[in-house]
C-alpha cells in the first residue's frame, strides 16, 4: 500500500468519526441531558463569586 493510499483512507476515517461524533451530539435524545447541564451553568451559586462584607470582590486571600 502506497502513502498515498493510506493517506487517503485515513483521510476517510477521520471524516467519518468526526460526521459520526456531529450526529451523536445532535440525536434528539440527548436533548434534555444537554439542556440540564446548560440550566445548571446559570443556575450555579458559587460562593466565589459572591461580594465580601466590604461590598467588593475579593481576588485573593492575600491582601496585596
């Protein structure tokens, strides 16, 4: 098998797997698993984010 065949193959391949992995993540069951951990993104209530007794966001631990 020449390099050029094989090239073209693997070439083949790869344009399936990909083709494949498009259709699984577009399959209409996995719709709801989806839109769950997209809700779940917005709806996540860190504590890192939320502002000190000061009123202003503490960066760090260390006052620099």
């Amino acid at each position: 098998m020449s390099g050029a065949t094989f090239t073209a193959w693997y070439t083949l391949v790869v344009f399936g797997i990909i083709i494949l992995v498009i259709l699984w993540a577009f399959l209409p069951k996995n719709k709801k698993r989806y839109d769950d951990i997209a809700k779940s993104v917005v709806d996540d209530d860190s504590t890192d984010l939320k502002d000190n007794a000061s009123g202003r966001k503490q960066e760090s631990n260390n006052n620099e």
